[in-house]
C-alpha cells in the first residue's frame, strides 16, 4: 500500500481519480477549490477517463450530475458551504431520481457573516434531501469513506456525500496509506446505474409530472431506500477492513464501554476528544466518546442499544452547528430522540462550539467532562444548551 | 392503482407514449363545434392545435378528438372560415338533459 503525505483535498482529488468516474461537473469553491483543481490536472494530464464539466456554478454542477447519471454514469462532484447551498434545489431530484452520485463535501461555514472556516451548517442544512452522509475524522478516512461511498451509492440507489472539515482535514497535510489503481478498481467493480436514459431499446420518461395519485408513494419507496443503507454501510465498511486493514463502522467508540459520562462529537474534534478522554481517564474521569460518523441515515436503533445502559448518566453532545430551534444542535436532537424510548435514560447536555472555524481545544473538552461531574453528582443539568469557546 | 412496493424506482416512467392515457378533455369549458360544409381543409387548425387533438385523415379535417381537447379556442380564432366555433360546455350539458326530457 502506498503510504503518501497528503492534505485532505489531495486524498479526496486522489481517491477520485483512483475511481475514475465517468462524469464529474464541479465548480472550485473554499475550502474544497484543490479537490476539483487537482482533479482538472488530472483530466489534462490524461490520467483519467473522466469527461469533465465545468460549469458556471454548483446548481449547473448538481444538475449536469444528474443528466449524467440519469443517462448512466458514474458521476461525482465536489463543493462546500455556499456552494452545497446553491447545489439545495437539486440535491432533492438527485436522491428521488435515486442517482448514485457521490460528492466530496468540505465542511465550511454559511453567510452571512461571511466565512470560509469550518462549521458544519452546509451539511446539515442538507440532512433531510435524501442524501447519504458520512463525516470523516481525517484525510485517511475521508479518501476511504469515498471509495466505500462509490459501493455504498450503488447499491442503494442514493446519493452519498462525504464531508471532511474545511482546512482542518482539507487543508492539513497527514500520512495517508493510499490504495493501489488496480486495489480500487476492483473494489468498486462494474458501474451499476438503476437506469439508463440513453438506452434507446428501453425508452422511459425521468422526472414526470407526479401529483396527488402517485408522489406519495414514491416519496415512501424513497424513505425505504434509507431504511436499506445500515446494512450496506456495514458491509461495505467490513468488506473494505477485510482487504486493507482499516475498519469502519456507522458510528465509532472509544473508551466507552464502562463511561458514565459520554461525549459526541463528530468530524475532526472526535480527535480532540480522544485525547482528553486520555487525560481525563489519567485523572479518574469514566469519560468515553462516541462519534457519529454517519449521519444520514441517522442510526438510531443501534444507538439506543448502545446507549441504553444504566452506568451512562450523562450525554453530553459536541454540535458543530444549531437548529436555530433554540433547542441544541442537530446532533443533540436526533440522538435525544433516538433514546425516548431508553429504559435508562441518561441526561443530555448539548455544547455549540467550533462555529466559523474557531478552535477546540483539549483544555475545553475536559471542562466539559468537569462540568458534567458536577451535573451527575446534582443529578440536574443546569442549562440544556451551552457554548464553548465563545466571549460571553 | 399500485402501491409504493410495486412502483419503479425513481418515478422513472418505464414505457414511451404514455401521454395517451392522460386524457385532458374534461378541464374543457368550451367546446370546439366544427361545421363540415364550411371546412376547407386548409389544416390550420391542426397546425395550431397545441393538444394535437385535430383528426386528420388523408390530409383532410375529420373532426377534433374530445379526450384531449382542452377547449383552448386556438382553432376556433385561426379557422379562416369560421367553420370551429366554441360552445361552452353548460350549454351542450343542457340541451342534451332538455333532450332527454
């Protein structure tokens, strides 16, 4: 296996060209400008087989995408933050076509004021258009979840995006142990496309007119088509470790199984955390993480059994965006109503941090851990919400 | 009708020419009468149609296809010799109720 330093971007650029798709429509945009940079080179240099669009902005991007998977091909694109806001209308036809595209995200903040760090409110303003979403940790398992992401869009006929935190990940030089050519290509296999619009012996109509009589029920096949992805996650995910070594799952843990107080995170800070669950077990802390690596579907059945337990008394969830409900971040809404039904139910703490790129830091994460001693001993959590990191 | 089980993935629609079975006739508030002995068969009604609804047969006028008609008024106005004029459908319910009785 070839080890390399890469960034990020360079890894998202490197996994694509090891894929070699068909189509990729694409417009550069911060933090994610190299990935679609670096893949053009590579269209220049000939290296790959890709015919390459580009276009003059990312709503052109996501819907010369869909053209080219309607007629069949492996599409992929790449964009961030405005750019995967402008790409919102279509992302929905994208997903109830049932096109397998897959779409290298760099996680970065939303205008206004204008940012270009990471948070990840682009993506979340996505959650509910019927796309796959997989957050990774760093470079390595950002260009391993998007060769997985290949299989995993085929296989259930659904758009997948794979996010990776802007400058943290797409900007920060790492190893990365890349696959050879022939290692990808053979795990991926043979395109699968659920049709084909150019297949003249086959004439079919996309994207008629669907009202009262019939929307319904294509929005319900949509909804099952999400109900398939766990299990094709985990296959994939343990086909993959199989073969080279590196395993992932629809959620990671570490230090978990005797925790009485659990910390989610998600994207890079997972990270962070991981050190000051080291520092914080040195002091005597039961602290222990859990990191929600995909998002859509939301796998809330495994949670809840993971969680259900009655040495855990405390949640407390690392949201790297809100809801504006003024309710927590998303993070914390869904994994609270993933444990309703728990017979132990745990008290919840959500924290914001991380918005427009401002650091976290170890220091901060272990003040949680401190803070939520004291709510375990009180047995009451003072505020539902919080902040870290913010001048008050 | 089918239940979500049985439906194509994607809403794809899986055969050519389905429009057919989509008979748009009863949105028609008025309805094109035709006047064979003022009909010229200059076909400009058929040209104009935008439903296609004018029955053409060895390239002559042979009367307006009611499934489809959307009662535009398009023929009626191009007609050179005011053989289509339209009859609003009220109209036509009535006198044949009034038949009836």
């Amino acid at each position: 296996m070839p080890m390399k330093a890469l960034t990020g971007n360079e890894a998202m650029a490197e996994a694509m060209r090891q894929i070699n798709p068909d189509v990729v429509a694409a417009y550069p945009i911060t933090p994610s400008t190299e990935v679609v940079q670096i893949f053009s080179n590579f269209v220049a240099d000939g290296l790959v087989d890709t015919e390459f669009v580009p276009v003059e902005s990312e709503h052109s991007a996501m819907s010369a995408c869909v053209g080219a998977a309607c007629a069949g091909g492996r599409v992929m694109t790449c964009t961030a933050s405005q750019g995967l806001a402008l790409m919102h209308e279509i992302l929905y036809i994208a997903a109830a076509l049932r096109l397998p595209i897959v779409l290298c995200e760099v996680n970065r903040s939303l205008s206004a004021p204008i940012n270009i760090h990471c948070d990840h409110s682009d993506t979340m303003g996505s959650r509910e258009s019927g796309w796959i979403q997989i957050y990774a940790v760093d470079s390595q398992e950002a260009y391993d979840s998007i060769i997985q992401a290949i299989r995993i869009a085929e296989e259930a006929f659904l758009p997948v995006m794979v996010s990776a935190d802007g400058f943290i990940i797409s900007h920060c030089m790492q190893r990365v142990d890349t696959l050879t050519d022939e290692e990808v290509q053979s795990f991926i296999g043979e395109h699968k496309s659920p049709y084909q619009l150019l297949d003249t012996s086959r004439p079919i109509t996309v994207g008629p007119l669907d009202l009262q009589d019939y929307y319904f029920e294509h929005k319900r096949q949509e909804i099952e088509a999400m109900n398939t992805v766990e299990p094709i996650i985990e296959k994939v995910a343990k086909e993959f470790g199989q073969k080279f070594g590196r395993y992932y799952g629809l959620f990671e843990t570490y230090m978990l199984d005797d925790a009485e107080q659990v910390i989610v995170a998600m994207g890079s800070a997972a990270g962070t955390v991981k050190e000051a669950c080291r520092e914080l077990r040195a002091e005597g802390y039961k602290v222990g993480l859990l990191r929600t690596r995909v998002f859509r579907p939301f796998p809330h059945k495994k949670l809840l059994e993971l969680l259900d337990k009655p040495q855990i008394k405390l949640i407390s969830v690392l949201d790297r965006s809100d809801t504006m409900s003024t309710m927590g971040g998303p993070i914390l809404v869904e994994l609270r109503s993933a444990l309703y039904n728990a017979t132990n139910k745990p008290m919840m703490k959500d924290y914001i941090y991380g918005l427009g790129g401002r650091d976290i830091f170890v220091e901060e994460i272990k003040q949680v851990a401190y803070k939520g001693k004291e709510y375990i001993e009180s047995g009451k959590v003072d505020k539902p919400v919080d902040y870290i990191g913010l001048r008050e | 009708m089918k239940g979500w089980r049985e439906l194509e993935i994607g809403a794809i629609i899986p055969k050519p020419g389905t429009a057919m079975e989509f008979k748009t006739g009863d949105w028609r508030i008025e309805r094109p009468i035709w006047d064979e002995s003022k009909c010229i068969h200059c076909l400009f009604c058929f040209i104009y149609c935008p439903d296609s609804s004018i029955i053409v047969e060895d390239g002559k006028m042979k009367g307006i296809n009611l499934d489809y008609c959307k009662g535009c008024g398009i023929c009626a106005r191009e007609c050179p010799k005011d053989a289509i004029t339209m009859k609003r459908e009220v109209e036509i319910r009535k006198e044949e109720l009034q038949k009836r009785e």
